[in-house]
C-alpha cells in the first residue's frame, strides 16, 4: 500500500502534515455525524468524549505506521548504501575524530590493499596508520592534515611492495566549525604512479639519449619553443641553448634573414608521422664559420597541451662536400692533364721527328759527297746534322724540365723578388744591352712564397721572350712591377714590341705553340712559365690588344706570410 504522505518530505513536517489531514477529515466528519445521531446535550457531551479518544488512538496509529515505513525505508537505503560502498572498488570509510579518533566504517576491501580486515582497523585504528609510509604518517599526524581536501599516501602493500592511494576529503564540522568526523573516499593509484614513474623514466632515457647523440639534434615545439639542443649541436655551431630560444632566433642567426625565410619551408607545418622532410643548407657558426648540414625534420606526436614535437636531426657532410668538390676539381684537372698528355704525345713524335727527318736526309747527301770526296759538301751536311741534333737535344731537355715543374713538390721559402728580377736583369744584360733595351723595376716589388730557382726560370723566360719579340722596335722597352691583391701578388712583365693577337691568347701557353716559326725557340717556354706558376698556386695570362701593340705577361703568386714562417706547400 502507498503511503498517505510523500517518503519524500523530512519526518518532521511528515508528521505535522499526518496530524493535521488526520485532525481536519475526522473534526469535519465526526461533527456531522453527532449532530444527525443525538440532540440530547448530555448524550452529545458524552459521544464528543469518545470522539476525542477515538482521534487519539487513530492519530497515534497513523503515526506509529509512518514511523515504522520511516525507520524501514531508512533501513533499506542503509542496507544500499553499504553494499555500495562494501563492493566499491575504491575504499570508503567514515573516520570519526571525537572522543579518540576510530573508525565507525571502512570497506572491506582494506584487506585486499594493506592486509588487515576491517574488524581489525574498527578495534586498533593504529594497526592502519603503522601500514603507512613513515613520512607519510608524520604528515597525516600533523594538526589540520585530514582538513586538505585531496591527499595522496603511500602503503605498504601485503606483498611488501609499495601502493600509492589517492584520498579525497569531507570534512564534518561541528557548529563552532571545529573537525568531527572525516569522510573520505581512498583510490588505488599505484598503477596511474608507476605508468608516470616509467614514462618519466623513458623521457630522461631520450633526454639523455638526445643530449649524448654523436649527430646534432633539436626538439621544438609546433609554436617554434625550442625544447632541447644537444651538446654536439651546440659544439659545432657555438650556440647555447638559452641562444636559442625560438626556432626563428635559430634560422635567423645561423642563416640570416634571407636563408631563414628561404629555410622555413622546412618547418610550414608538423610533417605526418611517417614521414620525413630532407634538406641540405650552408649554416654559420657563432665564430662565422660556414658549415655544411644535411637536415632530417620528423614529427615525434602531438603533446597533451595539443602541441607537436618536432625532432630536428643533422649531418656535417661539410669535409663530405669539400672532398665532392676536391675530388670533381681532381677529375677536371687530370681529364685537363690526360688531354694535354694526348697533344702533347703527338706534338712531341711531330717535332722531335722533324730533326730526325733532317738528319737521315742529310746523312744521305753526307753519303753522296763523301763518294764524290765533296769537302765543301761534306762539310755543309755535317754542319746541318749537328744542328739537327742539336735541336733535338734542346728539346728533350726542356721537356724534361716541363716534365719535372709538374711532378716536384714545392719547399715553399721566402723569395724577395725585388733581388730575383735584379739577377735576372744581369743574366740577360747582354741580350738587353744589344737590343738596346730599357727596363724599369718598380722599387718595392713584395717577397713571395716559393722556389727561388723555379721563380727565376719564370721571369727569366718571360723577359728574354719580351725581348726576342720586340720586332721593329726602334725604343724597346720594359717595366715590371707589382701589386698586392689580399694574400696574393700580382706581377707583371710589359713590353711594347710586336704584341699578340687576342685570338691566341690562350694558345700561346699550350706545348711546342710557337706564333713566330722564324724564332729559335722549341715552343716549350711559356708552358713551363705556366706549370711554374701554377705549382705554386698563382695564375697567368697575357693581355695584348693586338699586332704591334705590345703585350703585358701577368701572374699570381702568394706572399709569405711572416706570423705563419711558412707557406703551404703544393703538389702538382
């Protein structure tokens, strides 16, 4: 049967409610009633006397019945609740703290975590707190410490291992807001405890891992934040990381303004995760060296604030590609040499068989005139067999000293050329004197790095050829000068005799190239003046507007430098 009054109202205004439905239907009632039964005054008096009673008795019946279904309806949440909390997996429990602190509830599952049951905790509250971590049980006994709403302890577990338990608070406070009573709630969060713990662990395993890396690498976040640069990254480029603490301050300072916008193509979004970005770029180091990096840009995955982690990873292919380079120089070079190789074999069988041509057409005339007892003849042949061979033996000499310029390493010295150019001058002072050349030397020609003796065959080449091609010349003449270009020298021999025409410019410094086959000269001179020069790691060309114009022989070659007291060597 339902009940007349609402579960739902408290038992005070229950019963206040019951009392006045109960009173008004039986006032109302009754009173009708009598009047219809008796008019007898006495007989009236009499029946309102019982009435009286009669509501006493009901009322006392309704109340008795509502109290009854009260105390079972409490009962049976009761009986609820406690199954509630005694098949919770969490541990609940309700901890009075007046008189003595004891527990009036705590969940069965106490055993399972800390292995007393809780008949035990009801009669020794303490055997509980002795299962607590002793740091944590100082703290738990400090005055205040069940009032903080969240609490987080550790336990020893019956197993001996440790358990962590999160606690949450509601504290019961007497009128005077004094504590009397704590309900809480304990959570088993040695698990959630130990999946931190371990990925604490594996993020310093990585930091570490990251930091000790023989390549560079940086983390950074979506939003540009660097989040670590590792000691080799650092290394190399002489950046700190409080250096760098933006992506954008890293692109800037080691790519500048320009290379930086030009690099952030690398960066536009976070890659997906299988993939990987690729670059190479040319970075500047604090020091402003220039390096050479291949750059490798993947996605580690998104954090929990949302942000991607972007791992960074380099390569210093800067020897890599200084040896690519070194070695495509090589190529050139001996393609270059096998090139010149190949003229120069046929340049060679060509002119060293002419005089060979010479001297059998001559030993066959030699022959006839010695039939014939010609003397004259004899002689003649002789005369052109001795020039022939003579020839010859010029030739295969000069191309020995060709052979050697190209094959010996230099032993770098200082080399004053204001007294190389001053021996040569005197070497050829006949020469120049029957010419009736003039030569002017600047007066402050620098010293270089070099072969003294290798040096001197240059510009002893390069004046005596200034001098054998000044043609019709009536005033001959010389100057040789100097010019300092950074670590260089630049010289400089100028005549204004016969001059070169710009379409062999080039041509003139290849083997056996003579413009003048008049000219008693092999046509190895300048090729050597060049091999010369080019061992000690200068340069040299001509410059001549054209016939009669005159032509000025230029080259390089590196000064020596005092604070090193020695110029590098070179190898052919």
């Amino acid at each position: 049967m339902k009940p007349i009054i609402p579960p739902s109202m408290s038992g005070p205004l229950r019963v206040a409610v019951g009392y006045i439905l109960v009173a008004s239907i039986w006032i109302g009632v009754s009173d009708r009633l009598l009047s219809w039964l008796t008019q007898d005054p006495a007989t009236l008096t009499a029946m309102q006397t019982y009435k009286g009673w009669f509501f006493v008795l009901v009322t006392g019946a309704l109340l008795y019945l509502e109290r009854h279904h009260a105390e079972r309806a409490l009962q049976a949440s009761e009986e609820r609740f406690r199954r509630l909390a005694d098949n919770a997996p969490d541990i609940i429990y309700h901890l009075a703290l007046q008189p003595t602190y004891h527990f009036e509830y705590i969940s069965p599952n106490i055993a399972a975590l800390a292995g007393i049951s809780p008949e035990t905790v009801y009669a020794d509250p303490d055997s509980l707190l002795q299962r607590l971590h002793p740091e944590d049980r100082r703290r738990l006994l400090q005055p205040g410490s069940l009032a903080t709403p969240r609490l987080v302890v550790r336990w020893q577990g019956r197993d001996g291992n440790l358990i962590w338990t999160e606690h949450r608070h509601a504290p019961i406070l007497d009128a005077d807001g004094n504590l009397q009573a704590v309900d809480g709630i304990a959570r088993n969060i040695t698990e959630q405890i130990q999946a931190q713990q371990a990925l604490q662990l594996s993020e310093e395993k990585f930091r570490r891992a990251v930091l000790h890396a023989p390549i560079p690498i940086m983390i950074h976040a979506s939003d540009g934040q660097v989040v670590q640069v590792n000691r080799i990254w650092c290394q190399i480029t002489g950046y700190t990381q409080a250096d760098l603490p933006t992506l954008d301050r890293w692109l800037e300072l080691a790519l500048g303004q320009e290379g930086a916008a030009d690099a952030a193509t690398l960066y536009q979004s976070p890659p997906p995760l299988d993939r990987v970005v690729e670059r190479e770029l040319a970075i500047r180091t604090s020091q402003g060296e220039q390096r050479i990096w291949h750059f490798r840009v993947a996605s580690l995955g998104r954090q929990m604030d949302g942000q991607w982690l972007i791992l960074t990873m380099a390569l210093d292919v800067t020897e890599e590609r200084l040896a690519e380079a070194q070695m495509k120089e090589l190529i050139q070079e001996l393609e270059a040499r096998n090139a010149e190789m190949e003229r120069f074999t046929y340049t060679v069988s060509h002119d060293l068989k002419s005089p060979l041509v010479t001297i059998r057409g001559f030993l066959s005339l030699l022959e006839r005139d010695l039939a014939a007892e010609d003397r004259d003849g004899i002689a003649s042949d002789v005369h052109f067999i001795r020039e022939a061979a003579e020839r010859m033996q010029r030739l295969l000499e000069e191309l020995l000293r060709l052979s050697r310029a190209g094959r010996k390493k230099i032993q770098p010295q200082p080399v004053s050329m204001a007294q190389l150019v001053q021996d040569v001058l005197e070497m050829l002072a006949g020469v120049l004197d029957d010419r009736g050349v003039t030569v002017q030397v600047a007066p402050d020609l620098p010293t270089v790095a070099g072969e003294r003796a290798r040096l001197q065959e240059v510009f002893l080449n390069l004046v005596d050829n200034a001098v054998k091609y000044m043609g019709t010349q009536p005033h001959p003449h010389i100057d040789i000068g100097s010019e300092i270009q950074g670590e260089q020298a630049l010289f400089w021999v100028r005549d204004n005799g016969m001059g070169i025409d710009p379409r062999h410019h080039e041509r003139i410094f290849e083997l056996f190239e003579q413009l003048d086959r008049e000219s008693q000269g092999t046509g190895i001179g300048l090729a050597l003046v060049k091999r010369i020069v080019e061992v000690h790691g200068g340069q040299i060309w001509v410059e001549s507007a054209g016939q009669g114009m005159g032509a000025t022989f230029k080259l390089t070659l590196p000064l020596w430098k005092e604070e090193d007291g020695h110029a590098d060597p070179s190898e052919a």
